[in-house]
C-alpha cells in the first residue's frame, strides 16, 4: 500500500458535501446529529460554534491525528488530520454520509457537488513561494520569469483543474499553499508554516441525474489514491521535498 503521507510531515483526508437547499439549523437536530457523531467516534469532543457560524465537533488537536467536523448553512466538511490509514479516514466519511440522510435530511438530490481531498503539509522556515519555484519550475519557460535579474519569488502558488470525463462533471484540482508574503522576503525573518498542496477529485451531479453518495464516494477515493500514487506523490509531493531538504 502506497504511503500516501511519505516526504511530508502531515498528511488529512477531507470529505466535503454541498447542498442546495439549506441544512437544519434548529438547535435540537443540531445537538442530536452532533451527539451521535461523539458517540460514535468518542474522541471528538471539542464542541463549539466559531463566529463566523460553523459549528464545529474536533478532537484533540495538540494530539497530532484527529478527526473533525463542521457544518453550515449548505455544507458539511469533515477530515481526518494524520489518519493512521485510509480506512479510518473513510470510515469517518462514510458515517457520515449514512448517518446525514437521517439526521440532516441530505439527499442525493439536493448535492450541488461532493469532494473527496488529500492534503500534505511540509514545514519549512524560509522562502517558502522559492522552493516551490524551484521544485516545480526549474528551467521550464515558466521558470525563466524567476531567473530574471535579481529577481526573488513572492507568489509561486500553481493551481490547476482538470476534467475526468467527457461532460466535465468529474473533475480534479491540485493547489498549493505556500503562506509567505512580501515582508518576509524583504526582511528575511520567516516563521516556520508549511507548504500545504491540496489534490481535490469532485463530483457535479449530470443534469436530470441523481448523486449516490457512497457509491459516488467510493470511486472519487480510487480516482484520488490511483493519481496521488501515479503523478501527485512522485512530481509534486517529492521534488518540494528534496528541494527544502537541499536548502537546509
């Protein structure tokens, strides 16, 4: 089994579900669905609304792996941060889609798209938008904008998506992160963040057709273990890897 978080120091699988209709928002069917969430996986009991109005169900996060929650007006996301192996991560996910129909009333039906992500986090203190440039660029005709002069990398954040099928229902996103700024190039002072790369396969529901979620989950997860095995692991993942280690 491939080592999906192999050259990084975290790795999370995230599910994201939108709807079109508004979720409930009543406080009892609030509790009562977050209520059998903590009951099922016992760990998550960090209960909260944030202010900006997610209501939130994590575990410990000082723990390094936990699993989180949070739903909104037209959305639930949850995760699983550092999972031991996919099998938790989806056993989460799974849940959840089972258990939504129930307490939240989602249904196929009323899915404006669902995302399955893996994510991967690698911490570096410096030019973090630089190692990116030169892990991915290098001496493509991008890469000749950066070799310019004196010139310095302030934004090298690449983000692309592309379609799986025909009809462009099926797609797949690679983004990165890199939270570096102007400042800490002009200064030099760098606190250690990471650089986040995010490889993301999501379904649109095809016009008069209806989303089955599990069965929709199943082949976005093969989709995303199949690519980030073949091409995000090897030409994303590893070359920015060997490139903060060669710059320590």
């Amino acid at each position: 089994m491939t080592d999906y978080g192999s050259f990084a120091d975290d790795f999370f699988v995230n599910l994201n579900l939108q709807t079109t209709l508004g979720l409930p928002t009543s406080r009892e069917t609030i509790l009562h669905f977050f209520e059998a969430v903590q009951k099922e996986f016992s760990e998550m009991s960090s209960f909260f609304q944030r202010e900006t109005g997610e209501y939130t169900l994590e575990g410990n996060r000082d723990s390094g792996n936990y699993r989180w929650l949070e739903l909104t007006a037209h959305r639930f996301g949850a995760g699983f941060f550092n999972p031991p192996n996919l099998a938790e991560a989806y056993r989460l996910h799974l849940w959840l889609l089972d258990r939504s129909v129930y307490y939240l009333g989602v249904s196929g039906l009323d899915v404006e798209c669902l995302d399955i992500m893996f994510g991967w986090n690698m911490d570096f203190q410096g030019n973090r938008d630089a190692i990116v440039g030169q892990a991915l660029l290098g001496n493509s005709p991008l890469g000749a904008l950066a070799a310019e002069g004196q010139s310095k990398f302030l934004e090298c954040e690449p983000s692309m998506v592309i379609a799986l099928d025909d009809e462009c229902y099926l797609q797949a996103r690679l983004s990165l992160e890199t939270r570096s700024n102007s400042y800490q190039v002009r200064t030099g002072n760098y606190e250690e963040e990471p650089i986040s790369v995010y490889f993301t396969v999501r379904r649109y529901p095809k016009p008069g057709n209806v989303i089955r979620l599990k069965e929709s989950f199943t082949r976005q997860c093969e989709i995303c273990e199949e690519m980030a095995s073949r091409i995000v692991l090897p030409q994303i993942i590893q070359p920015i890897s060997q490139a903060i280690s060669a710059s320590q």
